[in-house]
C-alpha cells in the first residue's frame, strides 16, 4: 500500500502507470483521499494548481469572494504565494504552474507535515511526495543519478536528515516552511514561514490560560475535520502525557467516540497506564504488543515509504498496527508528537537553549563523526529552534510518511497557532515540563491521577516528585545491576537490543542482509568501512542506521 503523487515536464512518467495530460506537464496520482473536498486540483487556461493533503481554513479564503475553495486558492497562490501559504492552516503540499512563463512553484506545509521533492535539470523537472516514484521516472528516461554520501553520513550520526538531502544527489526535498521555485533550468528555494521564538513576560496562570485555549484550538480542528467527513477518531495512547492530553482533551471538548490504540512490550507501563486511561474515559481500545519483534524484519518496507528520510524503526510496531486496521473508517491519527519537546523544552540550560545552533548534538550515534557543513544552521535563531526543526520534525515526524499510507496524521502540538503561543511562553516555565504539569493539574486534574511513563509509573504532580526521585534511584540502579551481570535491561516499552540478543532468527536476518547489501558497487570504501563498523560494533539502534543506508542504496542504484 503505497500512497502519493508526482507531476513531471519535459519528462516521460508513462513507468508509473496511468497519468493525467495537462499539456505542459503530466501528473500521477495514488492519493490517499482522505479529504478530498480540501484537495485542489484545476487546470485552467494560465494555471496548474494542485495541492494534497486537508486544510482547516477553507471558509476564510471562500469569504474572499470566490465561490469555490478550489479557485480561490489558485487566485490567492497567483498573487502572493508565500502570504497565502502563511495563511493556511492544516496539512499540505503541491505545486503550482504558471503556463505563461513555464515557471514552477512548489511547496510544503508550514512544518511539513506533508512532505514534497523535487528535481530539476535544465527544461526537466519533478515534485513528488514519494522518492521511488522520482528513481523509476529517472531510470525510464535514462538520466543518470548519484548517491548523496551527505545522506547516508546523517544517518549514520543522527539517524535522519539535517537539510533537503535524500540519498540521490540530485532529488531534493522542501524543509518545513519552504517553497521552490523552478524557472528557466534554475530552482530556487525560499523560506516563507519560521516559527517566531520571542519569550513574553506573563504570570504562569496567564501561561496556562493561553496554552489550555490554543490547545483546544488546535483539537477542535483535527477532530471537527473528521466530523466534516463523517469519521471516527482513531487515537494514540500510550503511558506519556502527550497523546494522553490529546484523547482527554477531546473528550473533555465532546469527541468521545475515539478508538485507542497503543503498542509497546507486553505488560509494559505504556500499556497498563493506556489501559486505564481509556478504560476511565470509556473509549474502545485496542493493543499491539511488540513482544514477536516482527516489525525489524520491515526495512525495505519502511525505507519505501519514508523515502529513506530517518532510520527504519523509528516507528516500531506503528506500520503492521496500522496494516492491520480498517483503516477506511478513519481521517486522521490523531498524535501527541513532539509535545513533549514544545511544550516543555529541549534543554535545560538556557543559555544553551538560546545559543547559537551547532551540530553534534542530539545525534543517536557518536561512534562515527563528519565534519558536516555549519551553514545549515544559519537560518535557525538558535539551538532550540535548530532541534525542533531536525530532531523534531525531520527525525520524529518522519514516521508520518509511513502513517500518510494509512491515515492522515496529526497532532495539536504542532498546530501552528499553538507553537506561535507555546513560544511566548517564558522559558522558566516550560523548563522540565513546569508549566506542563500545572496546565494538566488547573484544567483537567483527573488526567493527573494516572502513573507517568517516564516518572515510572509515579503520577504527574509536582507534590509526587519526591516519589518520582526515588523511582529514578530505583531504575538507575536495576540498569546498573543489570551493566554489571551484561544482560539487557527490559524496562523499556521497545527494549530493542534485548529482543535482539534473544532472537537468533532476526540475528540472522541482520547478518543475512548486511552480507548481501554491503558490497554494493555505489559504495566507496570509506563510507562501506564506516557501515561496516556500525554495523559489526553498533548497538540495535546503530545496526538499523547501518541498514537503513543500505536499504536506501539497495533501493535506488
């Protein structure tokens, strides 16, 4: 089950299977059609307009005197792109195309959600949601191509992508807030969003009267999207405080028919916290334990449909749960992603956190190091805003590509209008889940009465701190223990390199894989030695960096 489009000029797509003529260009489509009244997709007299994805604001620019959502866009876009991009609010992509000047603009939502390629080269060009679709249209005209050895260095460090690279030199993708412009052979990005990161001084009730309104906001909106299409809610759960607050929220605000769905280890604190949750709530609920490990054996499967863009089991067990679903009855996934960096902070070191941005931290790996290029953290203010832009969206978020074949993700904590709150909040009081944890106690206190995975299972109160120390004491001390005896330590809802050890079968498909894909003739030998040496030393995490690069190459060469 693959998902996406890609439109071409100058460039036979015939490979693909059936395509649209649009005269100066052509267009496949295998779209998701979740929200097909949100999609736009006119070819008039001057003018290719497309866009993919859901929109929440359609209304506002109808109230513009156009009669159809569709034409308005298209007239919004000829005027000022940039300004009408700003304007929108949902999840997106698409292009637009000027038939008077054969100019080419392309784009992707404000933290892109939906996320776009493209390639250009002289009078040829592409956008695509979806790498493999590019490689085959590639091939089926002949053009030579490259392996972008800057990619697989970010995988073999970070585990995802700092910038618009992709394993193939010459495809690139749109960073979040971006657009392209491709005009006579030249394509030019721009920047046309950054979240503002400016602290306003204000009293921690203020800082919570402000998030509680912006978050329901942000819910109103995913949830009254699926109502528009007469879909249910499915929801994430899992012993956190992010998609917990996402799920209690919505049903606080009315949306109550939600399907829970979790998955983790067996009778792990993700499962009996969930549980209750939604036992309390009286949601459905459904589980996937991840005790069979079947999903490590997905890699060519998960590198497809992530177009290589962060390591293969970033997303655990989220894919075959997904496969496994009807998923027809649903819109969206409704997600708690990166609430957990936004609404408290990714440092706690302030000067740190406003510094300027510098690459090596956050990476999953230090056994390997480049000397990357410092210029790709010259447009961020500072390093909070360079992590939530690559850690956050380019590394976590990237599990919404795999999701986008399924269902639309979602999540309130990335809603624009609440990020641009989030961030006048000082940062004092978004440090160590500070005003996190009073939002949660002042507006929806019951949701405190529920362990916190990452306390150990100690509610999320600021009066339960002490007991949360001496959790920690306790689970520092059983990983120490379990150092000294060299065995794996299970408390953890993936405990991956334990799983691993004990498999001898997913050892063997490791092996199997690495030994088949390792010579590959793309690779020098530097960069094999480096895979090489990640995979024969590395941890599990560092082994599927290592296969995710040869998935890629194997893939695409």
């Amino acid at each position: 089950m693959v998902h996406g489009f890609l439109a071409a000029g100058n460039m036979n797509i015939e490979c693909l299977g059936e395509t649209v003529d649009l005269g100066q260009c052509r267009q496949y489509n295998h779209l998701l059609n979740r929200f097909p009244k949100d999609q736009v997709f006119l070819d008039e007299e001057d003018q290719i307009s497309f866009l993919d994805g859901y929109v929440y604001n359609k209304e506002e620019m109808e109230a513009g005197g156009a009669e159809e959502w569709q034409h308005a866009f298209a007239g919004a876009m000829r005027t000022d792109a940039g300004r009408c991009l700003r304007t929108l609010r949902g999840g997106f992509c698409g292009y637009i195309y000027d038939r008077r000047n054969s100019a080419l603009v392309a784009y992707t939502d404000q933290i892109a959600v939906k996320a776009l390629y493209y390639y250009a080269d002289g009078e040829r060009w592409m956008v695509s949601s979806h790498i493999p679709y590019m490689v085959s249209v590639l091939r089926a005209n002949g053009i030579t191509y490259h392996l972008n050895e800057t990619a697989a260095q970010y995988m073999l460090t970070y585990g995802y992508m700092l910038d618009g690279s992709t394993f193939v030199q010459e495809i690139r993708r749109l960073l979040p807030g971006q657009l392209v412009r491709i005009e006579k052979g030249q394509a030019r990005v721009e920047r046309y969003y950054l979240i503002p990161n400016q602290e306003v001084q204000m009293s921690e009730k203020e800082a919570v009267e402000r998030i509680d309104n912006a978050f329901r906001q942000a819910v109103r909106r995913e949830f009254e999207k699926d109502r528009e299409y007469g879909h249910r809610h499915l929801v994430d759960l899992s012993g956190g405080l992010d998609s917990r607050m996402v799920s209690w929220v919505a049903h606080d605000m009315g949306y109550t028919d939600q399907l829970n769905v979790t998955y983790c280890r067996a009778d792990y604190l993700d499962y009996t916290i969930s549980r209750q949750i939604a036992v309390h709530l009286g949601h459905e609920y459904l589980f996937k334990a991840l005790d069979d490990a079947n999903w490590l054996y997905d890699i060519d499967d998960i590198v497809s449909k992530n177009n290589g863009a962060a390591l293969y089991t970033g997303i655990t067990g989220g894919s075959r749960l997904l496969g496994t679903l009807n998923t027809d009855q649903f819109g969206m996934e409704h997600t708690g992603m990166i609430g957990d960096i936004t609404l408290s902070t990714f440092y706690h070191d302030r000067e740190l956190n406003f510094g300027q941005p510098r690459v090596g931290l956050n990476q999953y790996s230090n056994r390997l190091s480049y000397p990357f290029d410092s210029k790709i953290m010259e447009e961020y203010p500072c390093q909070e805003m360079f992590a939530i832009y690559t850690r956050g969206m380019m590394g976590a978020m990237s599990s919404y590509m795999i999701r986008q074949h399924y269902l639309e993700p979602v999540s309130p904590f990335t809603d624009i209008d609440f990020l641009e709150v989030n961030y006048t909040i000082p940062f004092e009081y978004r440090d160590r889940h500070s005003i996190y944890l009073q939002w949660m106690l002042e507006k929806y206190p019951q949701s405190t009465q529920f362990g916190w995975e990452k306390w150990g299972g100690i509610k999320p109160r600021k009066d339960c701190i002490f007991f949360r120390k001496v959790k920690t004491t306790q689970r520092l001390l059983h990983q120490a223990a379990c150092n000294m005896l060299k065995i794996q330590n299970q408390d953890s809802m993936n405990p991956g390199d334990y799983w691993y050890q004990k498999d001898r079968k997913i050892q063997a498909y490791y092996r199997d894989y690495f030994a088949e894909s390792i010579g590959h003739a793309s690779l020098d030998g530097e960069l094999r030695e480096d895979i090489r040496r990640m995979f024969e030393e590395g941890n599990l995490m560092e082994k599927s960096m290592a296969l995710t690069v040869l998935a890629a190459v194997k893939a695409y060469f």
